[in-house]
C-alpha cells in the first residue's frame, strides 16, 4: 500500500514504495523531474489535434558535422539517454533525441491513432524544424522498430542505422493471442513501482538488479499516484497494441543503409509471452538467436553481440557498448 506525505511548503506529493524510498509523484509531462540536458517543445497538429513533442538538442564542443538522433524504447524516455549523449557529444556528435507522442514529457493524447508511420512522420517533422538533412539513427527496443520503419520511409536521411536489441525481430502474432486495448489498458492501470520492477528483472537483467536501474522504474512508474495517470496508461495500452500489430518484421530485407545490431545475448524480451504456455514461452525472445537471423535479413549488417547482458545495454554495461557503436559511427 501506498502512502502519501504533503509538504505544505511547496505542496509537493511523496510517495513510498515498497522499497521505502520517497519520491515525488511524478505529472503526466514530467514537468516536475528534469532531464540530463534542455528540453525543447516542438508544437504539432496532426490527427486534428494539437501536440508538442519534448526533444533535447544537444551540440558538442568540437562538432565533427554529424548528428546521431536516439529513439527510446516503449518502457522509457529521452532521460535514459544522458549517459550515451555525453560520450557521443565528447566524440564531436550533435545528438538529437526526441520523446515521441505518448511518451516522457510529449504530449499524452486522448484520442490517437498510433502507427510507426505515424512516429516517423512527427521526428521527420522535428528534423526539419531542425534543418537537419542527415543523421545517423540509433533506436533501442520500440525504438529499433521505430528507427527500422523510419529508415524504410526516409532512406536518404538515414547515414547509418543503429539497432540495440530491438523488439520486433520475431512476429509475436503467430504464436500468442492478440489482447483487446482495453484488457491493456487495466493492466497498466494496475501497474506499480514493484511490477514494474519484477518485469524488468525477469527480463532484462536476468534476475541480477543494481540500485541504479531504480531510476528507470521510477520514471516509468512514478505518475500512477498522479490523478491524471489513466490517460498516461491508456496511451500505454494504444502504444502496446501499435506494436503487437504492425510488424516491421517482414520488410527487414528492404534496408538499405548501413547498420550495426548491437544485441544483449541474455534478453529474453517478448510480447504476449504470458499468454502462452510455458512450453512456447521457452521459444520466445532469445536474442541469442534473433540477432544472428535479423543480421542475416539486414544486407551488410554487422552483429555485436555482447555476452551476459540483457535489453539494455547501454545501462548495463555501457563501456561495452559505446566502444563498437563510436567505431561503427567513424568507419
């Protein structure tokens, strides 16, 4: 059970989670936790609808004229970025990472129809406003599927294509039932500091959690005390069901420009898995597999992979990493 302190002075909300830290609620625009560099707004009107999709745009001391644009994953942010836009901007990289619609401190929308196409036209959008002509993309996780389906839509943008341990490599559909929005969307109302957390353990970090991966739970969960956390989830249930649905799984071949998978062997990241027996569980998310065949399908790709580590390996183990994508990004 939650509980609630009230800081009369500055009326700021703390809760408890179960594993006793106080934090603040978070809003739904993360207006009240700060990134690690400036946020920049940029107002959109699409779907008869204002938006403002948050982005940071970071430039370095020593420019080299290249710009590396970062997508995150479904679970996560621009925020968890900090660490590889430091060394991207050190190595002369204006790094460009945008929140897209649904997610961080972009707009949450009532009424939206999600697609990939629909992501990649806004950031094609932010590039301009930008005049940014070139970049080299990284996606990770929903963000892999995104920078695959941008690169398809704009492949005279895209130098090169970074994907770190994508989702997507496998067609869930055939092997779990499709879950209703609505169904989703309980789910993640129901969701809280030690789900979250179990979820991630189980699969990203292979049961072997450091303080420091709070962080990322915090910001995924540190709004449901937030009176207007049921529009935050119910974009979460429109964003799970876009990625269920809209494989980009089939046109992988049709990639065309450079790219490098850069896949923790231990993930064992999937959707639907509990949906399904344990038996087809155990087929489910073996990166192991999935890179070598998605580097086999990408034509010219070149595979790291890196050994006991999981989804995320620019948290986990990020001198392992950065090294091979900064040598990717200068050949």
């Amino acid at each position: 059970m939650k509980r609630f302190f009230f800081c009369i002075m500055g009326l700021v909300i703390l809760s408890v989670s179960a594993h006793g830290q106080q934090r603040e609620v978070l809003d739904i625009d993360l207006s009240n936790y700060d990134y690690p560099y400036e946020v920049h707004l940029l107002a959109l009107e699409n779907q008869q609808q204002p938006l403002q999709m948050a982005y940071m745009d970071v430039h370095p001391e020593q420019p080299n004229g290249e710009t590396v644009m970062l997508f995150h994953g479904k679970n996560f942010n621009g925020a968890y970025w900090g660490t590889t836009i430091k060394a991207l901007t050190r190595a002369g990289y204006r790094v460009v990472v945008p929140d897209q619609i649904g997610f961080g401190k972009s707009t949450k929308p009532a009424h939206y129809q999600y697609s990939f196409q629909q992501l990649a036209q806004n950031t094609m959008k932010m590039l301009e406003t930008l005049n940014i002509s070139k970049v080299h993309l990284l996606g990770h996780s929903m963000g892999g599927m995104l920078a695959m389906r941008f690169t398809l839509m704009y492949p005279a943008v895209v130098k090169k294509l970074v994907l770190e341990n994508p989702i997507g490599l496998e067609d869930w559909k055939l092997v779990a039932p499709y879950t209703a929005i609505d169904q989703l969307y309980q789910k993640e109302l129901n969701a809280d500091f030690n789900s979250v957390k179990k979820y991630q353990l189980d699969n990203y970090y292979d049961g072997k959690w450091r303080p420091e991966y709070d962080e990322w739970v915090y910001l995924l969960t540190g709004w449901v005390d937030h009176p207007d956390y049921p529009l935050v989830a119910w974009n979460n249930a429109l964003t799970s069901d876009m990625i269920f649905t809209q494989p980009v799984y089939y046109e992988m071949e049709q990639i065309k420009a450079p790219a490098l998978l850069i896949i923790g062997t231990r993930d064992r990241t999937a959707i639907g898995k509990q949906q399904v027996s344990e038996t087809v569980r155990a087929t489910m998310g073996l990166y192991q597999h999935l890179g070598k065949a998605a580097q086999q399908r990408i034509a010219g790709s070149t595979l790291v992979e890196l050994e006991h580590v999981g989804h995320m390996p620019h948290i986990e183990a990020f001198d392992r990493f950065i090294e091979p994508l900064l040598r990717f990004l200068k050949d």
